[in-house]
C-alpha cells in the first residue's frame, strides 16, 4: 500500500462492494457490521478504505477507472441474461433498466463524469 498515494480507487468488488452490503444489511434487518479499514482495490493495490469511491466523477486512479468499467459492463451484460431467464424473478423490462444504470455507470467511469 502507498501511503503517499493521491488517488481515489474503486473496491475490486465495485458492483458488490461491501459498503453497499453493509448499507442493505443496516437498512433491512438494523444489522450494522465495521467497514475493513483497507480494501483491495481495481489496480491491485490495498488502500484505506476512505481512498475508494464507487462514483465515477470522483475516482482518479485510472486502472481503478477501467477496472470500475468492465465490471459495470459485465454486470450489465449479466442482469440482461438473468432477466431473459425462464421463471426469473428479474423481469425483462426490471433487468434492461438496470443494465442501462449500470452501462452509464460504466460510460461515466470511462469519460470521468457522473454517469
């Protein structure tokens, strides 16, 4: 880990990330478990977890950028599949909406806006 690392990474779970799964955690059973004080990141490196963010406009790392970006398309890609499913509980309609957030997840992170 650099300690004088500037940048702003992603988690290498940044579809996944373990803030959201404590935020869902928190927010439907009031379950609240610590955040890991380093995490690993797109680009290999393990940086504090206040180094990250999972918003394009903010991440400056730009393996992390490109990391962030496959993952949304490929997650993308995989909620489409999952929606076209026999019996999903994901319907077409609900899986194309979220593709869309995530693809322009992904433009953001490769363009650095907001997506």
């Amino acid at each position: 880990m650099g300690e004088d690392d500037p940048h702003i990474h992603v988690e290498v779970k940044v579809v996944r990330g373990e803030a959201a799964v404590r935020n869902m955690l928190a927010a439907t059973f009031g379950l609240a478990g610590d955040l890991p004080s380093v995490v690993p990141t797109g680009c290999g490196l393990r940086v504090p977890y206040a180094m990250t963010s999972p918003r394009p406009d903010h991440v400056t790392c730009l393996p992390c950028r490109e990391h962030a970006r496959s993952e949304h398309l490929r997650f993308a890609d995989e909620i489409e599949r999952i929606g076209g499913l026999p019996g999903s509980s994901v319907t077409p309609a609900e899986a194309r909406r979220v593709a869309e957030r995530h693809r322009a997840l992904a433009q953001g992170f490769a363009s650095g806006t907001a997506g």
